[in-house]
C-alpha cells in the first residue's frame, strides 16, 4: 500500500498531492494533510510527567490541558496562547483532579466533563451552568456540533466497581430542557465476548458522524461496528490484518512497570490495532483510524499510519503523519471538519501540538 508522504512546516502552510489507493477500482482520491500550526513544548520543564491534554477546535482556535493542572489554555491555530481559565475544585467553574475532556460546541461555548457534572462556558471561558449526571466512567467520547450531543461509550459504576457488562452508548443535549442521558445503543446491543473474567465487551472505541451514525470498534480484531442514529446495528466492516508489533521502547516500558509493580502477568505479545481516541470523522465523512502499525526501525515510533475509510466503509488506503502522535492514555486527536489537532513528543523530547488541514 503506498503511503502519503507530509511535509511539516513550522507555522506555514504547504500543499500535499493526493495519491491513489491501487487495490480500488475505479480508484477514489485518499485525502492527504498539510501543517498549518505548532504549539510548542506543553510543560516541558517536566518531560517525564507529561500526560497527553484533552483538545478540541472551534472556529480559529484550540483548547488545550493537561492531568496536574486544572487551567485550559487558549490558543489560535498559529500557536499563539490567547487566554487560560479554570481552576481546581468541585465547585461552579472548577475542574475536578482527573483529566478534563473538553468539547467545544458549534456555537463556541465549551463543554467540560468530570465524573459526576458537565459543565458549560461561555466563548470566553466563563462558567455558564452545569449539569449533574449519575457517576459513569466513560471509555469513548464524541460531541457532535451539528446535533448538539455528547456521545459517551460509558459503563455504570456498581456495586463492586465497573460494570462492564453492562455498558452502552448514552447521548447529553447540552442546554436541552432534557438534557440525559438518553441511551442510544443498549447494553444489548454492544458486541461481547465470554472471558474467564466473565462477559466483556469486544468494543473501546467510538467516532460519530455528522449525521448521527454512530461506528463502535473492536481494537483486538479490526472490526467496526454500524449502527443508526438511534441504535439500531447496520453492519461492520473492517481489516483483516496481525496485530503491530510492540516497539522495543514499549517492550521496556512494560517491563518497567511489571517490575515497579511485582506484576506477575504475562508481557504483551502484540499492541491493539489502534488506541481508544484514535477514530474521528472528517468534514467529507470519511473514518480516520489512527493505528498502531510503524516501521519496524529503531527504538519507537517515529509516525504515524491512518487508514481511512470512506462513508461506506470501504478502505481507501493510508495517509502518513512523520510524528508519533498519541492517542493511548487520554484523547489527544480531535477534527472539526477539516482542521486535526494532535499532540507528540518531538525529537527533543518536548510535548509539542500540531495542526494539519485535511485536503482532499
């Protein structure tokens, strides 16, 4: 499969040729991706703890924050910090300790969720209202600007933890006069499998697309589940292709911990296909699937590989990013239309956001 080259600039914006994918015919047009912005060194004072920040766009402008600091910060899409609000707490306008999701709303306004509240604030980061919502650990979440929903892949906390059998895919309407959570994929619905562990569910993933339809992914197997705006299955597709290897970094990684922890579970033959955060669809309504796959070369990786899928989930072939962008431990890729936003660490070891622009 040939693979689309990126030219990364700074700040300024160049222009990609499309290629072709050669296993199509008639052969569609895969979308490439220019750089049109860099926000550099995100608290590179402490590059060890650095944590993937929760990122959204909205207009000309992204939004950004980490784990240990409850301030999100500002920025235009040139990289420039316009203004910071937030704080700790569990009061009006404060954020909780956890890593804050952030929506921005296609009005402007930002959503900010903990595990107990949704909280709304206005274009200019001052707290509007919040809404209560019963305790829920959210494995996947998307807002969609179009229809005015939170979409969360969510499993109830019960009595003796998470309730995994249990999960299912709920929707928020923010300023609604209901405002949820609405189910929209039961429990009975989601795709499970008996383990040892009893029932679980074959799906961590979620992207949503502009018109509601809702696609549910299976990591371990490549396998994307359809369903309607309102919850019905419609069908999966997917690709038929090995797990990634691990890289020799992770490998280490792994170890680290299992020493750090006396774990007695067996090291990782293989990584998931892709992580959590890794699905979006873009403003033509094509799947983005950020994966696991890299080069074989080297320490860790240094890109990263989509697949992209088009409306009807056929595949359209890959389109190459020359950083590695993350998407394991905390959503750190967001679309809106046609700009992505996605954090990495760059060759001095510095938590640095890019901005592309999807042409195509």
């Amino acid at each position: 499969m040939r693979r689309i080259p990126l030219v990364l600039l700074c700040v300024a914006v160049t222009s990609c040729g499309q290629a072709v994918a050669p296993e199509a015919d008639p052969t569609p047009a895969i979308p490439a991706v220019e750089r049109i912005g860099t926000i550099g060194c995100v608290a590179c004072e402490d590059v060890e703890s650095i944590v993937p920040v929760a990122l959204d766009v909205v207009g000309d402008r992204v939004f950004l924050r980490d784990e240990y600091e409850p301030l999100i910060r500002v920025f235009n899409l040139a990289g420039n910090l316009q203004f910071t609000f937030g704080k700790f707490g569990e009061g009006p306008g404060e954020l909780s300790p956890f890593a804050t999701p952030v929506f921005s709303t296609a009005d402007g306004q930002l959503l900010a969720y903990g595990l107990t509240k949704l909280q709304l604030f206005d274009q200019e980061g001052q707290y509007v209202e919040a809404y209560d919502w019963p305790p829920r650990i959210p494995m996947a979440h998307q807002y969609n600007a179009g229809l005015n929903r939170l979409f969360v892949l969510t499993a109830p906390m019960g009595a003796s933890g998470i309730d995994l059998e249990a999960m299912e895919v709920v929707a928020y309407n923010p300023g609604a006069a209901e405002f949820g959570p609405h189910v929209v994929v039961p429990g009975a619905g989601i795709p499970m499998a008996d383990t040892e562990d009893g029932r679980r569910p074959l799906v961590g993933a979620m992207a949503v697309r502009g018109d509601g339809q809702i696609v549910l992914a299976d990591d371990e197997n490549y396998r994307m589940y359809w369903y309607t705006p309102d919850g019905e299955p419609a069908g999966e597709f997917g690709r038929d292709l090995p797990r990634p290897s691990l890289t020799p970094r992770e490998i280490e990684r792994d170890e680290e911990i299992r020493v750090s922890t006396g774990s007695t579970q067996p090291l990782l033959e293989a990584a998931p296909h892709f992580g959590g955060a890794g699905l979006f669809f873009d403003g033509a309504d094509r799947l983005w699937v950020q994966t696991r796959r890299w080069s074989g070369e080297g320490m860790d990786r240094t890109e990263t590989i989509f697949d992209v899928f088009d409306p009807e989930g056929a595949y359209l072939g890959e389109v190459l990013v020359p950083v590695p962008l993350s998407s394991t431990r905390y959503p750190v890729l967001t679309v809106r239309g046609d700009t992505m936003v996605g954090g990495y660490l760059d060759d001095a070891l510095e938590w640095t956001v890019g901005i592309w622009r999807i042409v195509g």
